[in-house]
C-alpha cells in the first residue's frame, strides 16, 4: 500500500466516524432538551446530565471535523533519507516479538485504524510517544520507549 492508497481510506473513516457523531451529538441533544428531562426538584439531574453529554459530543464532532480539514489539505511528501521519518511518513516496523506494525505519521487522528488487505495500518502523530522517537530516524533505526512501565524496541523496517 501507497500513501495514496492509504489517504482516501482515512478520509473515509474520518467521515463515516463525523457523521456517526453527529448523530450521537444530534441525539444528545434531543434528550437534553426533551420536555420529560426538565428537572422536577434539585436532586433530578438526568436533564444536567444529558446536557454534559450533549456538550462533550459536540466538541468530538468539532474535533473530528478539524482532523478531517487537516486531512483533506495534507500535502503526501516523498520520505527523504536525509531528513529522516516526517509528517506523511509510512512506516513498516517489528517489534521484539518479531511482530511487524504499519503506521502512518499524520497530523491528526492518533489511534485511527484502516485496513490494507489484511494488515491495519495505524495513524499516529508526532506528539505521540512512539511518533517523537521515530522523527528523524530512517530504515534499520532502532527505537526503545518505556510505556506504562513496559521497556518497547522497534526497528525501522521500511519507509516511504
């Protein structure tokens, strides 16, 4: 898989999660509103509550909508050997265990999975642990980070 393969993939799942939130936001809403949820003494705080929910899914569906402009505007850049891994980057790695992850170093939406054939690929950012380690390295790199408390290798197999 290309890089131009890999974009409109997360473009796709960017969208199908907006518009999913959306309607969670949408619904949220609803129930805050709702004439039943209007509060019938101090201690009824099922209509508060649904007024919380409303707001946090707004601010996701906000959030899903700046990674989507993030991504519509994202420039693929060729990898550079001198510059080492950056924004844009496909990066085939292994682990200790011999297990082999796809990652793509995006802008935005850490943690989003898209499938290339049978294999994820897994979008990570910069500011992520394992996206600050990779920038500037480049293929037959080795990587060591401590997550909660669990000492990680990886080696750069491949990038582009």
């Amino acid at each position: 898989m290309t890089k131009a393969d890999l974009l409109p993939l997360i473009l796709a799942r960017l969208e199908a999660n907006l518009a999913l939130a959306r309607h969670a936001a949408q619904t949220a809403h609803e129930a805050a509103t709702h004439e039943e949820n209007i509060a019938e003494n101090k201690y009824d705080t099922l209509g508060l509550e649904a007024a919380y929910l409303a707001a946090g899914q707004a601010r996701r569906v906000e959030e899903i909508r700046q990674a989507l402009s993030r991504y519509q505007n994202l420039q693929l850049r060729p990898f550079d050997a001198g510059r080492g891994i950056q924004l844009t980057a496909l990066v085939r790695l292994v682990d200790g265990q011999d297990e082999e992850l796809m990652l793509f170093l995006g802008p935005d939406a850490a943690g989003l999975k898209v499938q290339d054939g049978d294999r994820p690929v897994m979008v990570i950012t910069p500011h992520s642990p394992l996206g600050q380690r990779l920038l500037g390295r480049g293929e037959g790199d080795e990587i060591e980070l401590t997550l909660a408390g669990v000492r990680q290798r990886y080696e750069v197999l491949q990038v582009s």
